[in-house]
C-alpha cells in the first residue's frame, strides 16, 4: 500500500512542527539557515497572514542593472565598472563596453564576460 501525499497551505499550527523539520540534519544540509522558533514564526507568520513585507529596489544603481541585464546577449553577463573591478580576477578576459543606456547622459563603462 502506498502513502497518500497531499499538500496543504501552511497555517500557524504548522509552525511547531515546521521548526522541528528545519533542524533535522538532512534538512540542514540543505537549508543554510538555523533558525530559533521565534525566528520561523516571524519568518513565515507574515505569509501565513497574508502581510508581506514588500520591498521595491529604486533609484541609479537599479536601474543601470535592469538595462544592462536587459542589453545582454544570450550567454553573456554585462556589469558596470564598480561591479567588474570586484571579480576582474575571476574574469580577466571580459569585454569593455562604453553604452548609451536610456535615462543617462553619458555613455556608461560596462564589462561583459561570456558563460559559455
């Protein structure tokens, strides 16, 4: 006889046992993140309650990343200079680009490096 699997929403009652799941080492391996039981009921409650923490990224830096993500072509990755001059080594072949991106008055320096 085989076990019935069904799936439920997660209420506040599941909470408990949701903690005591999360600190099984087989889970651990894979969930990082050792959590207190306060810290799953702040974690999840909000989601269980319909409250969730929204939280919107505005201003240069996002949308300088939006374009360039936008701007890549397939297999490749476009970074700013801030962000290139932090993994240069890893990258040291990347391709500089000056490009003129929508809302700047200047061109923007951009690296792109290749992941195939």
């Amino acid at each position: 006889m085989t076990a019935a699997l069904r799936f439920q929403r997660l209420t506040a009652n599941d909470l408990p046992l949701l903690h005591e799941w999360l600190q099984r080492e087989h889970v651990r391996a894979w969930w990082s993140r050792r959590e207190s039981f306060e810290e799953v009921v702040e974690h999840y409650l909000p989601a269980i309650d319909g409250r969730f923490k929204d939280f919107t990224a505005l201003g240069d830096v996002t949308n300088i990343a939006a374009r360039l993500t936008a701007g890549a072509a397939p297999g490749e990755i476009l970074m700013d200079a801030d962000t290139y001059d932090a993994v240069d080594g890893l990258h040291p072949g990347a391709q500089r680009r000056e490009l003129e991106l929508k809302g700047k008055s200047a061109p923007v320096e951009a690296f792109a490096i290749h992941t195939r």
